[in-house]
C-alpha cells in the first residue's frame, strides 16, 4: 500500500467513509498526545498563562471582581479612547465608570465604521496557559470575529482561575468546533524576510489580558 493510499484511507475513516471503504490500515496515527506537559499547580498554571501572555507582549493586569469596572476605565482612559465596542452580552457593570460612546455589534457595523472605534472589550472562552493563547468563541459576551480584529485595542477579561487550562487539548475539550473559534496569541504581529515585526496588521496593535479573580 503506498503512502497515498494511507493517507487518503485515513481522511475516508475521519468523514465516516462511504459504505464499502476499507476500515483498517497497516499505519495507523499514534494519538497518545500528553494531554498537559508537567505537573503545575493551579495557581503555577494561572502564573505560566500570565507569563506567556507577557511573552507575546501582551499587557497583562490583574483585579479583583470588585476592582473590574476602574480597572477597565483606567485602560481606556490610558489608551485615550472616546469610543469603545461592546458584544451585546457583556457584563454593563464592566463598563460602568466610562461614558464613552458605544459602539454596538451588530449587522449594521461595517469595517469603516468599527475601524473609528478606539477600543473593544470582551470576554473570553478560555485561556491556555502552555501556549498563551486566549480564544473567543463568538458567545453574547465576546461578539462577532470583526469586533476584535478591526479595532486597534483590544480589552479581555479572563476569570481565573475558571478559564484557565494548562493546554491545548483540555481547552479543546472545553470548546464547540462549529462556533467561529478565534485564536489569540498576543496583539496582531508579522515579521517580512529581514525580520523587522510590524504590529496591527491583522487584528489590534494593543492586546490588554485582565486576569479577573474572585
């Protein structure tokens, strides 16, 4: 059996093959991935998220739930924001000491216009501390993909230590494939052949992670 055979047995065994096809193959893929590389801590796993973050120059801040609503405040404040976006199920008392202009996701909004808003803010699906990656799913309280990658500031709020895995695989384990998944290692980066980095091209220029605790 050549190479091309295997390989295109194994996409016909993961569609569910049509009737007939062959269900076995002399190579199989050895799926005995580490489901977590170490042995941590909670509270090590929410330090190694808030280090990886760091590492992919992310701002990293850290508040209480009582301390959420100025600590959002004073990150718009610092960036100079006059408008913000906000997902149509975010918490309102998140908001509650700014009175920016809203920017609302909906149909309407088109990438002109969210392309004028300073700032966004949302929260999270989960956060995975291996990889310092937090990914959105689309839920009421993070909004449509566009909302998070036409402004140039992004504001997320994790609950740690409730959104906080190790890797990869637990937070797939957490996550629904159909939703629009979106998948963000740090602020929007490229690097051409010379590698000189260029942040903001495809998403913002400014990530702010809150790690939001009690």
């Amino acid at each position: 059996m050549s190479s091309r055979d295997v390989i295109l047995g194994r996409v016909r065994r993961a569609l569910g093959g049509p009737a007939g096809a062959p269900t076995t193959y002399d190579t199989d893929i050895d799926r005995g991935y580490l489901h977590e590389h170490g042995d941590r801590t909670t509270t090590q796993t929410v330090e190694l998220l808030a280090e990886n973050l760091a590492d992919y120059r992310a701002n990293v801040h850290r508040c209480t739930a009582g301390e959420l609503a100025a600590t959002v405040a004073r990150l718009l404040a610092e960036h100079g924001s006059r408008s913000v976006v906000t997902p149509g199920g975010l918490h309102e008392e998140w908001l509650a000491q700014t009175g920016l202009t809203r920017v609302a996701d909906d149909e309407q909004s088109t990438p002109a216009a969210l392309d004028q808003a300073d700032s966004v803010v949302t929260a999270c699906a989960v956060a995975i501390a291996e990889t310092g990656t937090i990914v959105l799913d689309g839920s009421p309280d993070q909004g449509r993909r566009r909302i998070t990658l036409i402004p140039d500031h992004h504001i997320c709020v994790v609950r740690v230590p409730d959104q906080v895995v190790s890797s990869v695989p637990q937070a797939l384990e957490r996550l629904d494939p159909t939703r629009p998944l979106t998948w963000i290692s740090g602020p929007s980066a490229t690097s051409d052949i010379e590698l000189d980095r260029v942040e903001g091209v495809h998403g913002p220029r400014t990530l702010e992670v809150i790690l939001l605790s009690g």
